[in-house]
C-alpha cells in the first residue's frame, strides 16, 4: 500500500471535522526530514492540522487538532482535538478517538517535540532528530493511549501494531473549500436518471438479440473476479430487476474462501413470458492469493468446453476427462466477454499476487480477442455522496479517480471499468440501483457483440481468401 492521503481518507476526515475540507501537505518527513525543527518551521501558526502516520505494516494512524503549532513548550487544550485509525494492517477499518476531557490537556505544543498529543502524551511521535532506518524510521517517541482520549475499545497493537516503526509522517493544513459553483458536471453522461429510462432499459435488453448471421442465442458473460467482491450478488442483482423482487438465486457472501463450488451458466428470464432472455452469466471460483482458477483452466472456459454446473474442486484442475466435457464447441458456447468484478473500496490494498493473477487470466483473453470490462462494486461504500443518492455516482470524483487507477492496474481503458450497487441489504428494489445495473449490463452486451462482429468479419474474411486461390 502506497503513502498516500487518498480523496477517501479526506472524505472520512471530513466526517469526522464537520464540512467540506481541502488538506495542503505541509511537512513530510521523507522529504523534509524526520526532525522538531523542520516541522515547527513548516507547520508554525498555520491553523488546523491532521498528523498521519504510516507504518511498515500499512496501519495509517494519527492526530487532528483545531489550534496551530507554534512552540510555545506548553500543554494546550482543543476540545475539538482527536486521535484516529484509517487502515489496519492494509484493511480499511477507520474509528475516530476523541478527547474525553479529563485532562484539559490534548496536544503538547515544544519546539524539540515533533507533533505530540494528550497530557500523558497519548501520542509522541518523536523528538530532536530521527534518522532513517533503511526503509522506515524508528521513532524515538512514545505512546499512552487512553490518557486524553477516549479509545472505543482500540490499543497500542490495534493502532499501531505494537511499534513505532513508520515508513513516512506528513501533517496537513485543514481550511474549508471555497464555495463550488452552482451546478455540477458529470465525468460520464448519461441520459437524465427516472422512471422512463428504467423502462427502456429494461426493454432493450429484453428485445436484445446477437448477430443473427452467427445463429448464436445467446451471449455469454463470464465473471471473474476476488472472493467477496459481488460476483454472484451482480447476478442475483440483474434476476431481481427482471423478476420484479429482490432474489437470491445464486449463492453469495462474505466468507474466507469462494462460496461459488459450481460453475453455472445462469439464466434471466421474462418475468411475463418465463423464457430466458438472450444473454447468460457464468459464474466461476473467485480469485484469491494462493488459489482460484488458473490459464489453463480460464483457456477451457473462454473455449466453451466445460460444462453446466461443473463441481470446481480447488485440488482437481479442470481436465479433457470431466464429466461433459465439450470436445467441439460452437461460437454459441464460447465466452463473449469477460467481466472481472473487484470491489471498489479495497482497490488500493488489493494483493499484488491477485493482480497477477488478473493479469496472466488476461493474456489468454487477448489472445483469443475477446473483450474485458471491469464491473467495479461497493460503490457506495466509497463515496458518502454516492450511498446517498446513487445517480450521483458520475459526479463522484472519489469514484472517478478509483476508475483511474483500476485503469492502469489492469491496463483497460477508463471505458470499460464500470462502477456498480449490488443488491445486498435490501429487501426492495430501487430504482436507482435497477438503472446502474441495467447501464453496465447493456455496455457488457455492446462489448459482446464487438467480439461477435469481428468474428464475422474473419469468416467473411476467409471466404474472399479461398474465393481469391480459387481464381
């Protein structure tokens, strides 16, 4: 995990402040050095200030206090003062540690110290000068947490893993951001968010159908994705929309391992008619560190091989000698597009090793031409706008710099990466979610068929080439 003060981090800091803030980097050690002096000389009677630390096993901890530094060598007393966690061991798990007024006493304010909370100092994070320790600085300061401030039950190892062995520390300036204009400007356009989209939405899609001239039925969208990102509940997402009710067809939750064991081939159907609409998702084991599906097993997917309600069995790789098993399969089987599904609000701790992952299942993709997008879930646990009032998901810059990064860490364009509210609390439909859902599912079906179209074009292709020798 990266040093970085992240616009999600801001908007939980905001929370915690009260107001819309903007935060200027004063001090950083890496850069201005581990000492009293050169953080008194940046960070002196500039107004409000968060403290962030970052420890070498990506724990982000600190203080915020209302009042300036200013080395008077005093105790002073900031009622709105606290200490807070962001992320614990690389998992975004934030609390906020207020002052519990006891004390009087919630920064130490010296010219020797660097930034110090609390009477009993709660938090001192060094003095004089440190130096640099390889990687990290082992900090010459000292905790006693619970001496200032209310704890809610955290500790020296909860917050800071027992040490103060920190890879960089900055302080920000806290002011409030000038007024914003009058209206706002999406970063993606969309037609206006009510109930007539919805509709024609959801006929679209029903009335959808691929390239006649392949006789393919229906497209077929594989999901690939980590374990607890929304694989299975983007299904059961899209079968409540056209059922009408929430469901909870296919199996999903949060649990240690993949709940999908079977791979499946699920259908939608009309909720008037019964008949399954002219698309299929396949759902597939998750993604994870140590396990998952492997190239080989992703090439017989792509290829159309492996049949319905195959058991996935983490020990026994996928084989030519399975029950079922497609010796010949047509277009219609193949895999038209392929929806990796990464949960939004843990993409900067996402394991490197899943990356890779992602990145070698990719290969076998381009190979065979067929077309990714990213189906980007947990929006709403990202953005406080956006679980509001999710039609603001296209104004969220929040979003749309997650939608940056996941672009580069899986090198797609910005295009293809398409944020998304499954269904998982709640227990009737809304319309809001049912548009999102339905935007992303028909952008999946385009890409489908693109890879149709260019399937076309290289048969038609070849028949000028044999038509060409025959003359």
């Amino acid at each position: 995990m990266g040093v970085e003060f992240k616009k999600n981090d801001q908007l939980q800091m905001n929370k915690w402040i009260g107001g819309n803030k903007n935060y200027t980097l004063l001090y950083k050690a890496t850069r201005d050095g581990c000492t009293a002096t050169a953080f008194h000389n940046k960070c002196n009677n500039k107004g409000p200030t968060v403290t962030i630390l970052y420890n070498i096993n990506d724990s982000v901890f600190g203080g915020y206090t209302s009042i300036s530094w200013r080395s008077v060598g005093d105790y002073h007393t900031d009622a709105s003062a606290f200490l807070f966690r962001l992320y614990q061991n690389r998992n975004w798990i934030p609390v906020k540690m207020p002052f519990n007024g006891s004390n009087y006493t919630t920064i130490y304010d010296d010219a020797s110290y660097g930034p110090t909370f609390g009477g009993g100092h709660d938090l001192r994070t060094f003095t004089g000068t440190v130096n640099r320790s390889g990687t990290y600085y082992q900090l010459n300061g000292a905790t006693n947490f619970g001496h200032s401030y209310t704890m809610n039950g955290e500790t020296y190892n909860s917050i800071a893993n027992g040490h103060l062995q920190i890879k960089d520390i900055e302080v920000y300036l806290v002011d409030d951001l000038p007024a914003g204009p009058s209206f706002e400007v999406p970063w993606r356009k969309t037609p206006k968010w009510d109930e007539k989209l919805l509709n024609d939405l959801k006929e679209k899609i029903e009335q959808y159908k691929p390239l006649q001239e392949l006789k393919v039925p229906q497209a077929r969208l594989l999901l690939v994705g980590q374990v607890g990102a929304g694989k299975s509940s983007f299904f059961n997402t899209i079968n409540s929309i056209f059922k009408g009710y929430i469901t909870s067809q296919a199996c999903s939750g949060n649990a240690e391992h993949s709940v999908t064991t079977v791979y499946r081939m699920y259908q939608i159907r009309n909720l008037t008619s019964g008949e399954p609409l002219n698309f299929r998702l396949h759902d597939t084991r998750g993604i994870e560190v140590d396990q998952g599906i492997d190239a080989h097993e992703m090439c017989f997917l792509l290829d159309g091989h492996i049949p319905d309600r195959h058991q996935l069995n983490p020990s026994v790789p996928l084989s030519t000698d399975i029950p079922g098993f497609v010796t010949s399969p047509h277009l219609s089987e193949k895999i038209h597009c392929v929806v990796f599904v990464i949960d939004g609000s843990t993409v900067d701790v996402m394991p490197e090793k899943v990356i890779e992952r992602m990145k070698t299942l990719q290969s076998r993709m381009n190979q065979r031409g067929v077309p990714q997008v990213v189906l980007l879930t947990k929006i709403d646990k990202m953005c406080e706008t956006t679980a509001e009032n999710l039609s603001k998901v296209f104004f969220s810059s929040v979003i749309q710099e997650t939608i940056n990064r996941v672009s580069q860490i899986i090198g797609l364009p910005r295009s293809h990466i398409l944020p998304i509210k499954n269904y998982e609390s709640e227990m009737e439909l809304n319309e809001n979610v049912n548009i999102l859902t339905l935007l992303t599912l028909q952008q999946m079906l385009h890409f489908s068929d693109d890879y149709m179209c260019n399937y076309l074009d290289q048969i038609e292709e070849e028949k000028i080439q044999k038509l060409s020798s025959r003359e």
